[in-house]
C-alpha cells in the first residue's frame, strides 16, 4: 500500500492485516525486544469532526480495559500511543481467525467445538468481571479461533469499567443481534449482559439460528427457542435448557456469573461421553461385519493389546471403528496395520494378529513410501476415515478446534503425508508433535 506508514513509534509497521469500517490493524515489530505485534489504528476521519474524542475516549478505554485482563483467553494489550493526532493501540500477535469466518462456512461446528469455544469465552469473561469489566460486545467477530487451538476474546471497545463516565443510562451500545434486551432498551448493563451475548452465540454456534433485527422487537425469545429447537431435536434437552437460561429476557432469571454457566457446560460431560459410546455400541450392533462380531472377546482383547503397543489409547477407538466397516477378519486387521507408521513394526503386528485370527501370514505386505525419498508426493484421495484419524489425534493437542484445522488445511494440502506434516506444526510440545506424526502418518 502507498500509504502504509513506515512506523507508529518505535513499532515498524510490515503489513495490514485486516481493515473495517472503523479503522485498521497492521502487523508490525518490535525493535527493542524484537517481537511481531498486531497495531490496530483508527481510520483519520473518525478522529475528526464532533464525534472524534467520543471515539478516541472510546480507543483508549478497549486499551485499560483489555490491559487490566491479562488472561489466556483474552487479546493481550502491550502498549497505547499516539502519532500525529492518530491513537493506536499495540496488541499480541496472534494468527488464527474470527468465529465469524466459520459460521458463514459450509463447514459446520460439532456440539463438542461449539461448547469448547463457549467456556473458552467465558473463562475470558470470569477475568474480566472480576476487574469490573463488563465486554458488552460478545460476538462471532469478536472470538478469535487460534490456529494453535486456543480461543480469545477480542476488542473491549464498547467494555463498561466500574466509575467510567462514557457509558450512561439511555445509550445503546453493542451489536444488536447479540444484545442483550436490558441492553436493547438502553439500560445499565451488568455481567448478565455478557452471559446473554455468549448464550446467543452458543445458540448459533449449535443451530445456525439468531434473532434478526426485525425478530429482536417483535418475537419473544421464548417462543424463538421453542421454533429453533424443534428443528434441532437431536440437541439433548439438559443443552436446551443451558441455552435457554443463559438467554432468559430477565437478567436476574439468567446465570448469575461466567463461572454458573461455565460449570452448567461441564456438567454435560458425562452426558455427552455416555452419548457418544451408546452411538458407537449402536452402530457396532447394526453393522454389517457379521464375522467381525462374531469374533470371541477375548480375541478381540488379545488383537486390541498388540495393537496398544504401537498406537496407545487410540487402539481400542480404532479397533471399535474399523469392525463397523470391514467384512472379513483380515480386511480387520489390515485396516488396523495402516495406522502403525513404522513398516517393520507394522508387519510385525500383521505377523502377531494373523496368528491370532489363523490368517494366513502370505498376506500383501503394506508398501512403504521412506520419507527420505526426495521425489514430489503425488495427490492422493484422503478418506473421510483418514480424516477422522487424524482430527482425534489432533484433537489431544489442540482440543475440539482441531477439526477445523484438518479442514482448513486439506484445503492447500491434498496428499495425506504432506498433510500430516503440516497439522504437526501447529503442535507446540515436541513430544506430542511426534506422537501426532506416528498415529496419522500412513505410509502406503
């Protein structure tokens, strides 16, 4: 850009990141301690006329605010500045995208990323109501998904501090299709706020559904909960009820806190792990592999310790999903064998399980591509059951958000090792990073 500045202070200014309607953020570094920042700048024009100090008063408030929550989940704020009559506020760096971005995808979020993005969110909350801060702006745009699998909370902007003098009853503030409906009518909102903003987002997140702005007068959110729910009746009802509480129209009938509704979300855990093992024991039962199922326990124990060897924990999952798709014993046990990446340990399992299954050892060996080789890898057609694979053992690292990592990525990377390779970089721990590459890394 021509007009890109060279410096704001002593931060170098590289790059524009991202611009709206209010201003712009820049990626800039960090002479002194050399590190790479995120500037955000408001555009020239709203620092002028009769609304500029209201504008720049509310600038420099999203800097204390965000300043005074130094939290994990939330954008950390590092310093605040002027130029030429320009306010900026210097932020961390972080490389990830906006909630926003997914909604608006065909790539839907799963009931476990959706509830894993919410406490995240109100982890961030719980810090910043304990300073007196209350966000006031909950929404997609302001939930950033990290591509390390974190998740913050963004822009304190519009926040309200204890003893501030910017915010007063009467005012409007937020965005309306996540306001609250004491906020709606320009009342002095509290922490109650918030949880009603999150509660909105958890409802889209679950379902696709939010208020529109003509609904938000005219339709009682009673009655809207009741018409969304009804076209999502797989949700459990002990999830409806979480949401439904979270976005009663009374304050004092919602979550006291952050932390209320937090703990209502953990308490689901055992509810969503006795569902998902009931789906597998079903799908189990319904399949097709008639001699899979008839295989006796204690050779299917025998098959699962062998394979615990090589892959861990994972073993037992693998082996209850491969048996709902193979028709014979040794497609079984090949399947299996495609999970262990090392050639020689794999066919010493091949070796191990034909014996316990009386297969013949004659079976094709499993061609191996060494990674050594310095010729280009092909494309190759990634099955969903690759996938899935590798989403679980991403999953350890970077928790729920690590499905859409698989998605975003498969997107520029079609061969499953290149693949592969690429989703380990974004695990931190060198030791889980190895783990990650010796379950997914298939060598064919």
């Amino acid at each position: 850009m021509s007009n890109l500045p060279s410096t704001l202070g002593k931060y170098q200014v590289q790059k524009v990141l991202g611009q709206g309607a209010m201003g712009i953020v820049y990626q800039a570094f960090d002479p002194v301690i050399e590190r790479t920042v995120a500037i955000k700048v408001l555009h020239p024009h709203h620092c002028q006329g009769p609304r500029g100090e209201e504008l720049s008063k509310r600038f420099q408030r999203e800097a204390q605010a965000a300043a005074r929550c130094l939290h994990s989940n939330i954008v950390t704020v590092f310093d605040y500045g002027s130029q030429q009559q320009q306010d900026f506020i210097v932020m961390e760096y972080i490389e990830g995208e906006e909630l926003s971005h997914f909604l608006r995808s065909e790539d839907k979020l799963s009931v476990d990323e959706a509830l894993f993005i919410t406490t995240s969110v109100l982890q961030a909350l719980t810090a910043a109501h304990e300073k007196n801060i209350v966000h006031r702006d909950i929404k997609p745009a302001n939930i950033i998904l990290l591509n390390s699998g974190e998740v913050k909370v963004a822009d304190f902007g519009v926040a309200l501090l204890d003893q501030s003098d910017l915010t007063l009853v009467g005012n409007m503030v937020g965005t309306p299709n996540y306001m609250s409906p004491e906020g709606l009518r320009g009342e002095v909102v509290t922490c109650q706020a918030d949880i009603y903003s999150t509660g909105m987002v958890l409802l889209e997140m679950l379902t696709g559904a939010r208020l529109s702005p003509q609904q938000l007068y005219t339709l009682p959110i009673a009655e809207f909960l009741d018409s969304v729910f009804e076209q999502h009746q797989h949700l459990p009802g002990d999830l409806q009820a979480i949401v439904r509480k979270a976005l009663e129209p009374l304050k004092e009938h919602r979550y006291y806190s952050a932390v209320d509704f937090k703990r209502a979300i953990e308490s689901l855990a055992t509810l969503q792990q006795n569902a998902v093992a009931t789906v597998i024991a079903k799908t189990s039962i319904q399949s097709k592999s008639q001699q899979l199922l008839k295989l006796p326990a204690a050779t299917l124990a025998n098959i699962e310790n062998n394979l615990a060897g090589y892959l861990g924990p994972m073993a037992n999952l693998l082996i209850k999903k491969t048996s709902t798709h193979t028709d014979s014993a040794e497609a079984f046990m090949l399947e299996l064998s495609e999970h262990i990446s090392n050639a020689q340990e794999r066919q010493e399992f091949i070796r191990q399980a034909s014996k316990t299954l009386a297969i013949s050892s004659a079976t094709s060996a499993v061609k191996v591509v060494s990674s050594s080789d310095n010729q280009p890898l092909p494309k190759q057609s990634i099955s969903s059951e690759q996938l899935e694979t590798i989403s679980l053992a991403l999953a350890y690292s970077l928790g729920p958000v690590a499905r859409h990592q698989v998605k975003r990525y498969l997107k520029r990377f079609d061969n499953y090792p290149l693949l592969c390779e690429q989703l380990a970089n974004l695990i931190t721990d060198e030791q889980e990073r190895k783990d990650f590459l010796r379950k997914t890394l298939l060598t064919k």
